[in-house]
C-alpha cells in the first residue's frame, strides 16, 4: 500500500479523517 | 498593563501571529517547494540549486523559530491551566488540550527530524549521498505529517473557545 503521506492529497484527507477521529474522541472525553 | 491584557491580549495575538509564520511556511514547504523542487530537479540542467541555496535556509530559520513563539505564546496563554489541558484534568480544556499535544508534535517534528535531517540536505552539516537521501526521507515525511497534524490542530485551537459551550450547553 502507498504511503498517504506521499501526496498532498493523500496527506490532506489523511488530516481531515484524524480531525472527525479526534473530534468524536474529544466528545467522548468530555461526557458529551 | 494588567497581566490579564498580557497574557490574553498580547498573547493570543502573537501566538497567532508566529502560528501564521509557521504553519504559512510549513505550507509553503509541502504545497510549493516540494514539486518546485521536483521540477527543477528533471530540467537539464538541473535549476533547483537557487531554491536550495537562497531561499530554504531562509525560510527554514524563520519556520523553527517561528515554531518555538508559537509554543511559548501558547504556554504563556494556559499559564495554570496548562496541566489541567495537557492531562485533561477539566473537561472544559480537553479541545484545548489535544490542540496543544498536536500543536507539542508538531513542535518536536520541527526541531528534532525536519531540521536536523535539512542540515544534511542543504550541506549544512557534512553527509554522505546515501546519508542525505535517507535525511530527505525522513525530513519529507516529518514534514507531511505536520501537514496532517495541523488540520485537526487548527480545527482544536480555533474552535476550544466555544467546543465545550457547543457540546454541554
């Protein structure tokens, strides 16, 4: 498998599926 | 001057204000310099010798010490809370907290694999061929993690203020 990081477009759509991980991450911690 | 204008006022502004010299020049890095690079590496002759020499030093003094305001700004603006942030100790400062961590990594990323592997790119410290290929590998890709890290970090910084009011009334 390619490396995402490669490409920049792999490596934006790498960050913006981390951003919902780490938002529902951070609902979760917060009790919400 | 009040602390508080201090350390709220002139603090947020300049921790913006190196955070957009930073991330600006670590934009540049991976949207412009990387293919530019590329490109001038497949003309005959090669002309990518002006990029290397003139403008990454520069850019590279600027984007490091950019990254350690950025930082100082950013714990001078916690100040007290910065435990409660980065242990998670109140749930209010938990957005603020994984910002702060991606926005440390980051931090970490720069000073630790990004600038010491372009000092063997750019000759500024003695390196082998075979060393300054496997420096140009781990400091791309040091790089382009950053890249990543720093969409969740934006989202983090800019939206802590209102995260926990949005989520828990």
């Amino acid at each position: 498998m390619k490396n995402p990081l490669d490409t920049l477009g792999g490596t934006l759509v790498s960050g913006l599926i981390l951003t919902v991980v780490l938002y529902f991450l951070a609902r979760a911690m917060m009790g919400a | 001057m009040s602390m508080d204008f201090i350390q709220y006022g002139l603090g947020r502004w300049l921790h913006i204000y190196f955070g957009v010299l930073w991330i600006g020049l670590l934009y540049y890095f991976n949207f412009v310099q990387v293919d530019a690079l590329k490109a001038a590496a497949a003309d005959n002759p090669p002309t990518g010798a002006g990029i290397t020499k003139h403008v990454a030093p520069r850019a590279l003094f600027f984007f490091r010490w950019a990254a350690v305001l950025t930082v100082l700004m950013g714990l001078m603006m916690l100040g007290d809370k910065v435990d409660d942030a980065l242990f998670f100790k109140d749930r209010a400062y938990v957005p603020i907290g994984i910002g702060a961590w991606l926005g440390l990594i980051m931090f970490f990323n720069v000073w630790v694999l990004i600038w010491p592997n372009q000092k063997k790119i750019l000759g500024i410290v003695a390196a082998t061929d075979e060393e300054k290929a496997k420096a140009r590998r781990i400091a791309f890709l040091a790089s382009r993690t950053n890249t990543m890290l720093s969409l969740p970090m934006l989202f983090f910084m800019s939206f802590s203020a209102t995260f926990h009011r949005s989520l828990l009334g």
